[in-house]
C-alpha cells in the first residue's frame, strides 16, 4: 500500500482484525484509522465492509485503493447508476474485497441480501462515537448497526473514531456487544498543532475578529485555511469580507445549492481557493493534508466538535495551527441551542402511544410492527432515538430506506423520563466544558488531552498554545482599526484608501510584479493586497523590516524577498 512502516497502533489494530478479534481503535485524525481496515481487507479473500457517513471520504479511499489495483467499491447517495450497478455486480460475482456503504444503506433489504451473500471477515465502523448518545455527532442511523452485525453473521467488529472521551468508548462497546475487544489508543496529542484562542469583548470585537483573521490569513503560511463559522450569514459575509481583502474565498455550507457546493470543495482541493469559509457541514471526509490553520469564527457546540475540526489541520505533520476567535456573545447561542433540542417526554410516550396503536397486534395478542418513513428532522431522529433508548421501541430497517418500529412492552414513563434527562444533561456537560476550554487560563493542549482521558505529556514540536507560547502575529486586539466591513460596502479595484498619493506608484510596481511572480497561479498565492499596501507604506529597505510586516514570512522571504526589497529600493 505505499508504507514501509506502521504508525503508532496500526500494526496491533490491524494483527486483531487478522485474529478475527472485535477491537476499537482511538486515533487523532491524520493517524492512520484507513489502513487498520484497508489492510486486513485486501489481505483476505473475504469482503470486509466498511460503515461511514462521510460520502466524500469514503469516495477518496476508494478512488485511492482503485488506483493502487485494489479492488473496492461503494455504496452512497449521489452515484451514478452506472457505478452503482458496477459495485452492485462486484459483489455479486466475488470480485470486490471492499465494500464501503453510509448506514443509510441499510434501510433496504435488497443491499442487506446482497451484502449478506458474501462472507464478511470484518465490519469496520468509522466515526464510531456516531453510536453514542454521549458522542457529539450522535446520529441515529448508527443505532441498526448493532442488528445489520447478527444478521450479516457478526463478523468481527472493528469500530474507529478520534474523538471519543472513556465514557463515549464504553458505550460503543456495549451497544455493538463487543466481547472483550482489543482498545487501541495511540493518544490523542498533535505535536504540530498549535492550539490558540483569542478573546474579544466590548464594543466593535466583530469588527475587531474581522480584522484579526484577515491579518492571519494575509500570511501564506497559514494558508489554506479552514474558516468554520456557527451559522450560514456568518459564513456568506466572512467569505465576502476575505475576497474583499485579497484572499481567494469560497463559502460552503449546506443550504447553498449542490452543484455551488460541490464547486466549492472543489476549488479548495485543487488549490484554485487557499480559504473556505464555512459551516461544519464541511470537512467531514475531507482528506486535504496540507490545510495550515483552521480558524474557527465562533465557539463550538462541544469540546469534541471543536478538536475535530481543529484536527483537520497539518495532516501532512508539517506545522500548522488552530485559532479559535471567542466572544461571550457565542455562547447565548450554544444555549438557546440546547434549549431548542430538549426532549419533552409527553411528545415521547405521545409518539410510543401513536407508533403502538399503529402497529397492533399479532394474531398470538404480542405487539406487531409498523412501517413508517425515515425521521426527516433533527427532532424525530431524537425523539425516535430516545424511545428506542428507553426500550420502547425497536427499529429495524426495512425496504425502500424506511424503518420497521416494533413497540417494546410497556415499561412506563420512568424510563423515557430517565432517558430524555440523559439526553439533556448530555448537552449542559458539553456546554460547560466548551465553555471552560475558550475561557480558562491554562493550557489548552492539557486541558484537551484531559478531557479525552489522555493522561501523557502533550509534546509540541513547536508552538503549544496561547497561554504557553504568545502568539507571535498577535497586536493588542483593543488597538485593531475597527473598519466598515467590506460585505456592506463593496468598492471598486484600486489603490487601497490608506495609501498617501506618493505610495501609490510603489503599490502598482509590487503589483505588477506580483502578478509576473504568480504565473500561471492566481496572484494572492504570492502576497495579498494587504501586504502589498503595508510594504508600500513602509518601504522597507532590510530583511529584518521586511520581515517585520504582516504577511511576510520566512517561506516569502526566501522565495519574494530579494526582488521585493529591490523594487522598494528603486522607488526612494
């Protein structure tokens, strides 16, 4: 597969699938997870199947194992019909050693027959905190996964995630019965990650954040980026304000139509944009190792939302860095979101008492079934979930994606009370300790590890975190230049508004030599507007001067520098 060595906890992981052991692998993202299955997969003449909701990874692993040779196929929303009938026939006929497919699929009988028709050596589940109701990603498709094991022969169970707390993980292992499975851990720290937060309060702190991402993003290093934004206006207007800037932008979150999104991820992949901006319905899957910093606009639902995303950055173990931009106002949200979801368990036993009548019973007087379609919002999926939580109900997949609900016997209020203060709690655990992290004053990669049960000395290879390390781009954030935002006031290309008329000459030189250094690639990859008004103003004439303005680093320097400080040179 390319490799002439394992990383930490592959070669354990991948000796218990080959042993035929259930086993649950904790890796950071970047470590690893795909080969602990892939292996063993092309190793076996057996189909291993593997369970992901992220689409456009599972497309990048197989696009990846197809062009080594290896024979895998998929099983997802969004394939043409003649992918689908080629992966369809390639496990008829034996052919397919792979087969990766999002839970969804096992709503319908005929893929679970098919499936089923082969001998499955192991039943990988990526992302696997997914099963957990303590998980931050919770989602109730995972729930079937437990039965689609039993019936396809309860192959051994390898279950795969990077952010699960011990808590999290034991309920993984319950709910897929694992029996004694082998725990892989190998740890949670990211030595090249940098972990910073930057507090802003009080009047004008959104221009203020505005204009302290634009000046971290002026600096090539930290590009690309990943901007992560909590709402769909935040991430159209920080988009506008970046390309406004000079910076190559692109917003994608999941209201925006398909093709626009598609074209999105697109750009960002290739290289076309160094920045997307957007919702966190973006970046599951995405395998771009060499994203330099992730910012994320405002706080995030959880602790484990947050070291995911993060986590997207330096993939490639080259240096990188995460920011988090943090305002008090954030959390207001992080609250009425809680509020929003609470489970009311009147509407619980309302839906039991709905899905009991409907079903009847069979001609023995037990509980029957009923079909219903599958839960289209976030408050069915929950609600559904709970019941099921409860015991008072099981759901099964059934034909055509729909769900096959059996009520469970009578148990009660007590335990769908029981289980929606569970379901509550669960968010105000998750609030506190997001709360804690973006405001407390220690370090941040210990106050990470901590919470991931992680108890060995985070080991940076550079930069730790704010509170260990000042940031080294970093002015006083009250002293920030409060200025309209660009997305209320577009203006016409020119000279930017504060450069003095004997500075505009020099801008337009830099400018066109930018232009002939970028080539054949778009010209903010050499410097952005930004740092071409702030060399113009102040005409540097030295390295260390140079050096000294924001968007220019070591790596402009050793490419730009020489021939910037002489075009400076030529115009005093």
């Amino acid at each position: 597969m390319g490799y002439d060595q394992f990383r930490p906890g592959q070669r354990d992981a991948v000796q218990a699938a080959l042993e035929g052991h259930d086993s649950l692998i904790v890796m950071p993202t970047g470590g690893g997870k795909s080969l602990c299955y892939q292996l063993p997969g092309l190793a076996s003449p057996s189909l291993t199947l593997v369970v992901s909701p992220l689409i456009a990874l599972m497309a990048d692993q197989v696009k990846r194992l197809r062009s080594e040779g290896h024979p895998a196929v998929m099983f997802a929303s969004g394939l043409s019909e003649e992918d689908s009938t080629a992966s369809w026939q390639a496990i008829q006929d034996g052919s397919a050693r792979i087969a990766y497919c999002s839970p969804e699929r096992f709503g319908s009988s005929a893929f679970l027959n098919l499936i089923g028709s082969r001998e499955i050596d192991l039943m990988a589940i990526d992302e696997a905190h997914c099963l957990s109701e303590w998980g931050h990603d919770f989602r109730p498709d995972y729930l079937r996964l437990p039965r689609v094991a039993e019936r396809l022969g309860r192959p051994p169970v390898m279950a795969c995630t990077a952010t699960a707390t011990p808590q999290v993980v034991a309920e993984i292992a319950e709910r897929m019965g694992m029996d004694d499975p082998a725990e892989i851990h190998s740890g949670f720290d990211r030595p090249n990650l940098s972990f910073d937060t930057i507090a802003l309060e009080g009047k004008g702190s959104k221009a203020r954040k505005q204009a302290l991402l634009e000046l971290g993003l002026s600096d090539p290093d930290n590009r690309p980026a990943i901007v992560y934004c909590g709402t769909r206006k935040s991430t159209e207007e920080v988009a506008e304000d970046l390309r406004a800037a000079g910076l190559s932008a692109v917003g994608y979150h999941a209201g925006m139509p398909p093709d626009e999104r598609a074209s999105a991820q697109h750009r960002f992949m290739e290289g076309d944009a160094e920045v997307v901006v957007a919702t966190n319905a973006f970046g599951m899957g995405i395998d771009k190792a060499n994203v330099r910093s992730v910012w994320h606009w405002a706080i995030p639902s959880s602790v484990e939302a947050y070291y995911q995303e993060a986590g997207r950055a330096g993939r490639d173990g080259e240096p990188a860095r995460a920011v988090l931009l943090a305002m008090r106002a954030d959390l207001g949200r992080l609250v009425r979101f809680n509020e929003q979801r609470k489970v009311d368990p009147a509407e619980v036993l309302a839906y039991v008492d709905d899905a009991r009548r409907a079903a009847g019973r069979d001609e023995d007087g037990n509980p029957g079934s009923v079909t219903i379609g599958a839960p289209r919002t976030d408050e069915e999926r929950i609600r559904l979930a709970v019941a099921e939580r409860a015991g008072a109900l099981r759901v099964d997949p059934a034909p055509g994606g729909r769900l096959l609900i059996t009520p469970g016997p009578e148990t009660g209020q007590g335990p769908v009370r029981s289980a929606c203060r569970v379901a509550e709690d669960r968010g105000w655990v998750a609030y506190r300790a997001v709360e804690s992290f973006s405001f407390s004053a220690s370090c941040r990669r210990r106050q990470l590890l901590d919470h991931f049960g992680d108890d060995t000395p985070g080991a940076p290879t550079g930069r730790c975190c704010d509170v260990c390390d000042p940031i080294e781009w970093l002015p006083d954030p009250d002293s920030i230049e409060i200025r309209k935002s660009r997305s209320s006031s577009r203006k016409a290309a020119g000279p930017p508004p504060e450069l003095v008329p004997g500075d505009e000459a020099l801008y337009e030189e830099l400018r066109r030599w930018r232009l002939e250094a970028a080539g054949d690639r778009p010209a903010y990859h050499v410097a952005s507007n930004r740092t071409l008004t702030a060399i113009a103003t102040a005409k540097p004439l030295d390295e260390d001067s140079l050096l000294g303005i924001s968007g220019v680093g070591p790596s402009f320097m050793e490419k730009y520098g020489s021939a910037v400080l002489r075009i400076v040179s030529n115009s005093t």
